[in-house]
C-alpha cells in the first residue's frame, strides 16, 4: 500500500526537466540528452559486432549506396545536370548583375595541378577485435577494421526500423541493438547507471509517418528492457513546432535518408497530408562525389563505400555546399585525407558550381537515379490489425458501418416505431463515434494513392502536402509558414531558392500576404529542433497525461497507445 501510494504521490507531482531522458533516433544519427541540457549528445546511430568465425557477413554503408546506371538514365541525369546549369547561368545575383557560371572542363583544368601535401602519420588507430569485447557503438564504428570482418549494423534505414534477410536484420535483432546502442550512451554519455532508470522517464521522437508494430516493440523496449519509469511518444513533425515556438506550420524535415513533409496544427499532424520521399542528406553526397569525378577530383583513391571516405565527403559538403547565387567562380576547398597508420594528405582544390548542383537536387529528382529508382513519395498506411488489441481500426471499421447501415435500414422500414433506446445504443453508441473512426483511418482516398507514388520534388512534396489540407483557410495558414528542419536544412540559400520556386506555384486563391520559411528557429541547429520541441513538451503540465508506466503497460499493453499516444493511433 505504501508503495502504490509512493507512486502515485510522484505521478502527481511536476516532471523535473533533469529526470527526462529525450531520445531521437534517425537513419545516421542518434541525438539523446536530459530535457534539462541545451543541445542533445550527437554520435552515429550505429553498432558494429565481431563476425563470428566462418559466420555470415553483412555491413550496412554509411551512405546510400550508388547502383548501375543504364545508358539512358546516365544520358538522363547528365542532361539534367547541364539544363541545372543553364539555370545558373540565367540567374542574377542580388545587386542585379549577371552570374557567371563554371564549366566542368574550368574546375578539371584549375585541379589538373593539384598535389596533395603530405604531413606526418596519423595517430589514429583501427578497432580490432582484440580492442572490443562485444560491440562497437557510435563514431567509433568508422573505425572498425574491415579485415577483421566486423558485422556492421544501422538499425534506422530511410527512417524506419532496418528490416532486412541478412545477419542481424529481424526485428528481434534491431530491438537488441537499440538496447545496446542506447543503454550504452545512457550509462556513458548521461552518467546513469542502468539501475537508476526506474525514477527516469524517456520521451521517444518518432517518425510522423510510422509503423504501429515497430512503435509497440519500441515502447516495451524503453519500458521493460531497459527499465524506465515512464515513457511517451512524440512525432517528430509535432516535436519540431514546439521547438520553433509555432501554432501551425507546414513542416518539412531533410533528413540524410528520407525527406518527410507534412502539416501540423494545434499539436496534431493532419494524416492526409503527410508524404515522405526517400532521398535525403546521403543522396546529395553521392551526387555531390559524382559532380567532383566528373570535374577532375584530385583524391582518386577516395571510395564512397568506405566509412572514413564517406565521412570526409559529408563533411565537405556540409562545410562548403550552398545555394548562394552571389558567390560565383571557383571557391578554394581545403580537406585532410586521414588513415590510421598512414601518412595524412592535405589538398588544396578548387570547385565551381558543383556546390550548388549537388543540394539543388532537391528540386530536381531524376539526378537521385544514381543511388536508386524507387524514391516514390508515400502516405501513412491504413492500420493493420494487433491480436493484443481486439478493438483496433479494423473492429471499430467494421462496427461503425455494421452500425451506420443498420440505422439507415431502420430509418427506411419505420421510423416511427424505432425503439428510443436501440437507435441510440446503434446510431449513437457506435455510428457517431466510430465513423469519426472510420473516416480518419480513410481519409487517405483511393484516388490519390496513385498521386503518392510519385516522385516528388522538394516543393512538389509541399504543395501535394498543403492541397491535402481539410480547409481553405488551413491551405492559407500553411502557405504563410514552412519550417524547414533537420539536417539537410543547412544549406545556405536553401529558404530564398524554395521561396522563388513556391511563389510561383501557389494557386492564387490560396496566396498568403507573406510566406515565411523559417529555417533554424531561435538561432538554432535545424538538426536539433524536433529534439528540443520533445524536451519542451516533456515538461507540460498538460502532458502528464500521456505518461505510460511499465505497471500499466505490462496489464494492459498496446491498447495503451490508442488512449495515451498524442496522435491518431
């Protein structure tokens, strides 16, 4: 008794920020830190284990792999690439001279004397088996000595859970994964022993288009596996308004697998108009390598595949990509070549307007074909059936027309004679209440679903997003605000060239006196906001009714997340 009493006594009282553990995790990076801290731990959400001996092997890359191209798309994206550059060329910088363009044959002629400088051997060092007992977590995973036949493993691919046939790719795989990977950075980057998680609480990011059996495994995970006090679930879109400090928006996250889009008001993200397409963040840099071979790159050894190269590449495009017309001409570019035991190579090239062509992608998608075809835009899925839950979608779905019909049928027989208390246990009790149902989980309509299969680009996906708005007025106030986040939002210039493209496309009758695209809100990291909207949210006295506890959890399982989750379940 005096235990229940405890735990009731603390339910009530306010979350303190310092017991709130906020976890985002992505297809490349896993952002986790105390709701007290002003910028979350950044490492690399990966795990990499020792191959068994004479055991399967299987290595998930760093960046989206390049497939083949045929003969016709090559044609294809080098076409788009030179209409792209016409584009440039066209334009006008700010004071409203003429921009002058660089050609392919410029930057390959500026780096055809390029000799890299070479320094003293590098102190890294290679992760060996010899080093680790079980695992390898986070950046050190770049690291992991590819002779030695580690399994790697990202558990997020194009931001859901990596399902795959090969070595480690079930469900109960990934889930051990994640346990390891986030028990770990809670015991070493927050300084919490595992022990002490039962008077801690997690507040998980979730993606805003997701798969209801992952996010039942993922709850157990946080609650039972690794032994929290309580927990809840925010959709990342949601998450991103609070950070930004915005009522309504039209919000657009670029992540490094997946671009996802849709339209939040009043802390709910309207499911009609969520999109997400999968290219992101890793798409440019492979586009951004292609441009640079194709203009006389002077690393020649340098091979996307490999994780160190695949990192020095993500990092020259963050560094220097833009979408900044008044720079022209070719810009110095300065990296480092580092291996361990190798002597480190410093280059001096030049670049031209292969920085602008490779983010510019974004707007035109065909040049996406190098890392892959089906990048089609998709929708939230209808929900699937849970054997835990017997009164899921489906049960109301079909009650609510069982119901509805019969009424009609009553209606048209004898309205006169209907029975007061059974028309309102089958119009009331199920019609009105479960259609709401029924309708939310069909609002995705037949003739649109081939529209989602599209592959848009970056203001398409925005303006197929808004049209699927429920109002005019609702179109209206997203069109007056696109918030731009996560990581692929860096790009200088990006809201002034996604300004022009939208002016120009938005149906008149919607046209807003100013549309604003916000990008970095309160002079913060794009990359950060979700997580720091989900550190806002976690402290609201109006959020204390989302808390799941493990007690509650282990009784009445998924059924939970239909009454508790902050979104349509």
């Amino acid at each position: 008794m005096n235990t229940s009493a405890t735990q009731e006594q603390s339910q009530s009282e306010p979350i303190q920020a310092q017991t709130c553990i906020i976890i985002h995790p992505g297809s490349k990076n896993l952002r986790i830190g105390r709701a007290s801290d002003v910028n979350p731990h950044t490492i690399l959400h990966a795990i990499a284990r020792p191959r068994r001996p004479k055991g399967p092997l299987h290595r998930d890359p760093v960046l989206i792999p390049t497939v083949v191209l045929s003969k016709e798309n090559k044609l294809q994206v080098d076409e788009t690439y030179q209409s792209m550059r016409g584009t440039l060329q066209s334009c006008l910088r700010s004071d409203g001279t003429p921009r002058p363009a660089t050609s392919t044959q410029q930057v390959a002629l500026a780096n055809k004397q390029c000799t890299p400088i070479q320094g003293s051997v590098s102190k890294l060092q290679f992760v060996t088996k010899s080093d680790v007992e079980d695992y390898v977590i986070g950046d050190q995973v770049l690291y992991a000595h590819s002779d030695d036949q580690f399994n790697v493993h990202f558990p997020f691919r194009h931001g859901d859970l990596n399902i795959h046939s090969g070595v480690g790719g079930s469900l109960s795989s990934i889930l051990a994964d994640l346990e390891t990977i986030w028990g770990h950075c809670i015991t070493n980057l927050l300084e919490i022993p595992k022990t002490e998680l039962k008077h801690y609480r997690a507040v998980l990011v979730i993606p805003d288009i997701y798969n209801r059996l992952f996010l039942k495994e993922l709850v157990g995970l946080l609650l039972i596996q690794l032994g929290f006090g309580g927990c809840f679930l925010v959709q990342d879109h949601v998450a991103a308004t609070f950070g930004a400090g915005l009522g309504a928006a039209c919000v657009v996250d670029l992540g490094d697998q997946k671009t996802s889009v849709s339209c939040v008001e009043d802390a709910l993200s309207q499911r009609a108009t969520r999109i997400r397409l999968d290219y992101g963040g890793s798409d440019i840099t492979q586009a951004f390598f292609y441009l640079l071979q194709r203009a006389g790159f002077p690393y020649k050894e340098c091979q996307p595949q490999h994780p160190l190269d695949s990192a020095l590449l993500t990092r020259i495009k963050e560094g220097y990509c833009h979408l900044n017309l008044d720079f022209c001409g070719l810009r110095d570019v300065n990296f480092v070549v580092e291996r361990p035991g190798v002597a480190t190579l410093r280059y001096h090239i030049k670049i031209g307007d292969e920085l602008l062509l490779a983010p510019l992608g974004l707007f035109n998608t065909e040049v996406f074909a190098l890392t892959g075809q089906d990048k089609r835009g998709q929708g939230q899925a209808n929900a699937s059936g849970d054997p835990e839950d017997p009164h899921d979608a489906n049960y109301l779905r079909e009650t609510s027309r069982r119901a509805h019909k019969e009424a009609l049928e009553n209606q048209s027989t004898s309205t006169a004679s209907m029975d007061p208390i059974d028309n309102s246990t089958n119009a009331g009790g199920q019609g009105e209440e479960d259609l709401v149902v029924d309708s939310l989980a069909a609002d995705a309509a037949p003739d649109d679903l081939p529209q989602q299969q599209l592959l848009y680009s970056l203001d398409q996906a925005i303006l197929h997003s808004i049209e699927r708005c429920s109002s005019d007025e609702m179109k209206r106030r997203m069109y007056s605000c696109i918030l731009l986040v996560g990581g692929g939002a860096k790009f200088e210039g990006l809201s002034t060239w996604l300004h022009n493209r939208l002016l120009l496309q938005i149906p008149f009758q919607f046209r807003p006196e100013q549309t604003e695209i916000i990008v970095g809100p309160k002079e913060m990291d794009p990359s950060m906001v979700a997580w720091k909207g989900a550190a806002i949210m976690s402290c609201l006295e109006s959020a204390q009714e989302l808390w799941i506890r493990p007690t509650e959890w282990k009784k009445i399982g998924v059924r939970l997340l239909r009454e508790r989750a902050p979104f349509y379940w």
